[in-house]
C-alpha cells in the first residue's frame, strides 16, 4: 500500500505540471489559422486530461486508507499527505484559473468534473453540473456526438453557438479521448465569436471585391470587342466607347489605390509617422486634387483654418488621406452650385496638455439617410449608387472605411451628421495634435470653379 502511494503520488507530481502547460498553451495561443486553432485547441484539451487526472488520483491518493496508513506511519507520511493536499489545492486553483470551460465525462456522459469557467457558463455552482449528464447540460447535436466518438478513441472539434447571458456566442467545442475507467473524455470550450465574425467579414471583403473589381473589367472587355466588331469606324461610337474604357480604367485605379490604403491601414505594423506640419499644407494639397472635379460639378471648396494649426504635431499622409476622402465623397454628393466647406478649428482642453484639432467637411447635397449614417463606415456600403445622379460619380465604396481607419490609427474619432436632401457634414476630432506657440496667418483658400 505503501509503494503504491509513494509511486502515483510521485506520478501525479511529475504529470500535474505537463497538465498546466497544456491547458495553458492551448488556450492562452493566438489563432491564426484552421490549423493552429485545431492544436490550440487540441493542447488545450489533452492538458486538460491530465490535469483531471491528476486531480482525480490525488484525491483518491489522499483519501481513505492510503491517508490513514500514512497517518499511522509517522511524520514524514503526514508531511507527504499534506504535501500532497497542498499540491491538489493548487492544480485545482490553477484549472479554475483557465478562463475557457472544461469539462471530464466519464464513459456514460457523466460529467466527473469541472472548472469554475464551465461551472460560470451554466450560471451555477460547480455542484450543479458535475454528476449530470450531457445530455441534462447540452442540447446541441454535435456536442453529444462528440462525447460518443470521444469514447471510442476518435477526437472531434466543432464550431457550435450558444444561447448565453451575453446574446448568441459562437463557441469551439473540442472533445479528447482520454481512454481512462473514470475520465472518457475531457472537452473545452473556446469562445470564437469574434475570430468567427472576423473570417466571416474576411470573406464578404474578398467577394465584394471580386465584384466590384468584376464589374469595370466588363466594361472595358465589352467597349474594346465592340471597338474590335468595326465600331471603330464609326467616329461617334468611337469616341464614346474610348471614354468608356477611359473611365472604368480610372475607377479600377481608384479601386486598387483604395484597396492597398485599406490594407496598410488594417495591417498589424501600421504606425503613425508624426512630424511638424502645418495646415497650409494640407489646404495645397486638397486645392491641387480638386480643382478640376470642382469645376466640372460646379461647386466651390472653402478652405478655412485655425492659425493656431499651422502648428501641428501628427502625421500629414494620413491626416491628408482622411480630408481627401472627406472632400472626394463631398464633391461627389453635393448638389451643383453649392459650396463645400472644410474647417479646422482648435479644441480646447485642460491647462498643460496638448490642443486638440477638430476638422468639418461639410456639403449642401443628397445626404445621407438615418438608417444608414452608421453604416457609411463599412467597406463597400453604397446608401445608393444612383444617389449622386451619375453613374460615372459612384465611389469605390472603400473611401469612408479608409477614413475610420486612418482617424483609429491618429487616435481621434469620426462623426457624421446628415439630413436626407439637405446635406451631410463629417467631424474628425483629434486630440493632443496642436503645439503652442506663436501664431501664423491664417489659411483660406478657395478653388476658382
């Protein structure tokens, strides 16, 4: 009796440790593939098993005659009992400190044993779910299949959404055989909703894009065969076929300059170059964009800024990229004969601490309905392409979501004001951009139109 608990303590002494890493690996590891939310998950679970195991055969270790024998034998074997304690007092602390749920079932879908976050996820007490079946705990098909396979020595791994306090949450539920008489099977449950949303919201990007890109590429292969069939000489259909593909060739440009902005801007290595700039430099290089777009919509840019602004601290190539985007979808939607104003003032803040900037794009156009003012932010939402009164007008649908994400990577915030039919006016506001010091003219412009 002696040697037997001198060995399984010994083993459970060397397993409990593998058993933490695993847990620990498993659940603490970024996803960043099927593959590896496949091991990660899987980690998870075998350490999970050993971790239950242990669990298991301390207590047994330390219960019963094995404790009283060791009581009866002196000191050195209660010393080695409250070891023993201490350490099952410890995995169990350090599994209730595993955030994701884990639950053991024995053969017949009982579950022996759980953490605190599986307890949690039940709304209970741990008491309440160890000794019910599965099937008392989940409804979900594949969950209890999973525990079937289980038993029979094959894993299984499934993404499963459940009804929880938090709404509809999408979970990774993995099931490890664990071939023992009393622990069948230890499954985990991984909270994926959001790596979920985000492949989801991966893959409308691609097809939106497919689609978009789809779209001017048909248009220039139909000009040019129409061109190829004898259109070409006949000078009218020439013409206006030759502008056709002019056109569709200029938006794909536009589209991929988008494109590749947004994908500098989204990527993990994007950083902000900030440097000295002043306002003036930015009104430049909005005139130098817009003058001709303004002139053929017959519509005026006024440009008016804080002269406190020409001392600026943040980065010019994105505060510029936001402002052109502001101004292109302005020009765009604003209605003819009408002006568009761009405004930078300074914002106010504490004593000792860094003005802020806050810049208006304001139009006198179409609008933007209620029910869509949040969704302008998204990659490829259109209100409605035919809103600005001209096919040739419509955008890339990429140019507001390039805006929120320049106005994230400063630091500020983007909001939108819009009356349908009478005009839109978006605010960014950046904080901590405007340095002190002695003021300089200040900047107006505006475009001959």
């Amino acid at each position: 009796m002696f040697g037997m608990t001198r060995a399984l303590c010994a083993a459970a002494f060397r397993v409990w440790p593998v058993g933490v890493l695993g847990v620990a690996a498993g659940l603490a590891a970024p996803i960043v593939s099927d593959t590896a939310k496949w091991w990660s998950v899987a980690g998870a679970g075998a350490g999970g098993i050993i971790l239950f195991g242990a669990a298991i055969h301390w207590r047994r270790i330390i219960g019963g005659n094995a404790i009283r024998a060791a009581e009866s034998s002196g000191g050195e074997w209660r010393d080695r009992a409250a070891a023993a304690e201490r350490s099952r007092e410890s995995l169990r602390q350090l599994l209730d400190g595993v955030p994701s749920p884990v639950f053991a079932q024995d053969s017949a879908g009982v579950c022996v044993a759980c953490n605190r976050a599986a307890a949690e996820f039940f709304e209970g007490r741990a008491g309440g779910v160890v000794g019910r079946p599965l099937e008392d705990l989940f409804t979900q098909a594949e969950v209890l299949s999973q525990h079937a396979a289980a038993v029979r020595g094959m894993p299984g791994s499934a993404e499963v959404r459940f009804v929880t306090r938090d709404g509809v949450r999408t979970y990774q539920v993995m099931t490890t055989p664990a071939g023992g008489s009393e622990i069948a099977a230890v499954m985990t449950l991984r909270d994926v909703t959001d790596l979920a949303a985000a492949v989801q919201l991966k893959s409308d990007f691609v097809a939106n894009a497919s689609h978009e890109l789809r779209t001017p590429l048909s248009s220039i292969r139909a000009a040019a065969e129409t061109l190829a069939d004898g259109a070409w000489d006949e000078p009218v259909m020439r013409e206006r076929l030759v502008k056709m593909i002019a056109s569709n060739a200029a938006r794909l440009e536009e589209m991929v300059h988008d494109l590749l902005d947004l994908s500098r801007l989204e990527s993990p290595e994007a950083r902000v170059q900030p440097r000295r700039m002043r306002a003036s430099e930015v009104a430049r290089s909005l005139i130098e964009t817009f003058e001709v777009s303004a002139a053929e919509r017959r519509v005026t840019i006024t440009i008016d800024f804080d002269s406190r602004l020409e001392r600026m601290f943040t980065d010019p190539r994105l505060l510029i990229l936001v402002l052109k985007n502001l101004v292109d979808n302005a020009v765009k939607f604003a209605y003819e004969s009408t002006t568009i104003r761009v405004t930078g003032e300074v914002v106010e803040t504490p004593p000792g601490a860094r003005l802020g900037a806050r810049f208006r794009v304001a139009d006198r156009g179409i609008g933007i309905p209620l029910g869509h003012q949040q969704r302008v932010f998204e990659r490829f939402h259109q209100v409605d392409p035919s809103r600005s009164g001209a096919a040739q007008r419509r955008g890339t649908g990429l140019g507001l979501a390039i805006v929120k994400h320049a106005v994230k990577t400063l630091g500020g915030a983007i909001s939108v004001e819009s009356v349908w039919k009478e005009g839109t006016t978006m605010t960014v506001d950046l904080p901590g951009v405007v340095e002190s010091g002695a003021e300089t003219p200040e900047a107006e412009v505006r475009p001959e139109t």
